[in-house]
C-alpha cells in the first residue's frame, strides 16, 4: 500500500477508481479495507473514487506508543485529506470513524463536502460509559482474553439476532473474530480516546449535509443515540437499517450502500 507521513506519523492508504473522492475512515482496531468486500465497490460503481486508510495504531500504519486522542485521529485525517488533496470531499465514517468525520465537519468545514455518520453518537449514556470504562479496566489489567473468548464477547456485541440465529453465519463470523484476535494486539493506543463527552452543543456548528445511519440492533451505538446526532446536526437526516448491529455495512451492506449512494448524489 501506498504510505504519506502526516502529523509526526505514517499513514496507509488505498485510492481506487475515477470521480469525485469520497474518503471512508473506519472505526476502532479495524482496518481500512474491511470496507472493500461491500461499499467501496458500490461507490465506484456510482461513478466516485474511493479513498480508505488504516487510522494510527493500525498497521502498516505507524503504531506509535502511549494513548491517542480523538484530536490526534481528526489531526491524522486532515493532514491525509490535505496531502492528497481531497477536499472538499464526502466522507463515510463508522463508528469511531463517524466521530472523526463530525469533528473534522466542525473544526475543518472547507474540507468537508457532505457526510455520512454510521454508527455514530454525540453522548455514551450508562451503559455505553460503563462498557467504556469495562474495556479499559480490562487494558490497565494486562489480561488478555484467550482468542475463542474474544470472537464469542465480539459476535454477541457487534451482531444483530438474525445473524446471532443463524447456524451458519454464527460460525463464520466467529471463525473470523477468532482468527482476528490471534494475532498481536491491535491499536491498543485507541482504547484512550474519550468517546463519551458530550458533543450535541459543538455538532449544532456543522454547516455540511450530513446523513446519520443507525442500526436497530446496535449496542455500542444505539439507534436513540444515533438520533440525538440527527437532531443535533443542523438540516441532517436520519436512516434507521432493521436486523443488523453495530456492524450493520457487512451485514446488510445493500440498504447501507443505497442510503450512501443515495445521499451522495443530491449533496
């Protein structure tokens, strides 16, 4: 993969296809092309270039040391926006992703065309502050779950019960997480970043269009969080996808790729 070096570090990224860009920045300890198998085909088939990357502590990004902040993220982004020079452009962040791309809308207008928010809150409620504070309790710990452990913990959180109900599908997903987790750990630095502050008053500032996408099953961000960034967000609509969870793009990436395209061609 191509490589840029941006605020201090080194960032991977991939451009494919002919068109207006749209960059696609992904959510905590994934890679950038767990967008490829669904949306970044769908996009450049809309006629757009697509640009994803892996965020700092992803390799072959550079992994730097210590804890990240969200500011370091949106600092990262904006020097990869910059360098390629892709602004303004339309931006598709999930989850941590999606916090990236609100505060990039906020902060960095000029390089914002218009956005789609999947995934995405403003606020953790309890129970969201809660797994917050589980997780990191568990990094300071120094435990590290044993991989079969892991797959089972991320398949409950991250999927909606029609996939949980579904033989076939439980043991792929779960062959997949396991296999994930039996490496290295991964963009332990992104455990720091504060996901929780409440963001509502600082979302009223965005003047670019923007979508929020939720997911009805979601756990890590529920859909009632997900609306509270629709109306926060000035002129913002809201896309609210059945039977899939928290990551919702690769279990039902079709009505996930025609909201995207959808939006994207009016704004």
């Amino acid at each position: 993969m191509p490589h840029l070096r941006t605020n201090g570090i080194r960032l991977a990224y991939n451009r494919q296809g002919k068109g207006e860009p749209v960059l696609f920045i992904m959510g905590s300890g994934a890679a950038g092309h767990q967008w490829d198998p669904h949306q970044t085909p769908a996009l450049r088939r809309a006629g757009y270039e697509t640009v994803t990357f892996d965020n700092r502590g992803v390799p072959p990004s550079d992994v730097p040391p210590g804890r990240y902040t969200l500011e370091d993220l949106v600092a990262d982004t904006r020097g990869l926006i910059e360098a390629l020079r892709l602004g303004p452009c339309r931006i598709v962040g999930t989850s941590l992703g999606s916090l990236i791309a609100q505060q990039l809308a906020i902060g960095a207008p000029g390089l914002v065309r218009s956005a789609v928010l999947i995934a995405t809150r403003a606020r953790a409620d309890a129970l969201r502050q809660a797994q917050t504070a589980a997780e990191r309790a568990l990094r300071r710990s120094g435990v590290r779950p044993p991989p079969e452990f892991a797959a089972v913990d991320a398949v409950v959180h991250m999927l909606s019960p029609a996939t949980l109900n579904d033989d076939e599908a439980v043991a792929s997903w779960l062959q997949i997480f396991e296999l994930a987790g039996a490496g290295a750990p991964v963009a332990a630095g992104q455990t720091w970043i504060d996901t929780d502050r409440d963001r509502r008053a600082d979302l009223r500032k965005i003047t670019a269009p923007c979508r929020v996408i939720t997911f009805s099953d979601d756990l890590v961000t529920p859909p009632h969080l997900g609306a509270e960034v629709a109306d926060a967000i000035p002129g913002c609509d809201l896309v609210e996808i059945p039977d899939c969870g928290h990551l919702g793009h690769l279990e039902r990436p079709g009505p996930v790729n025609e909201a995207i395209v959808e939006f994207f061609a009016k704004y």
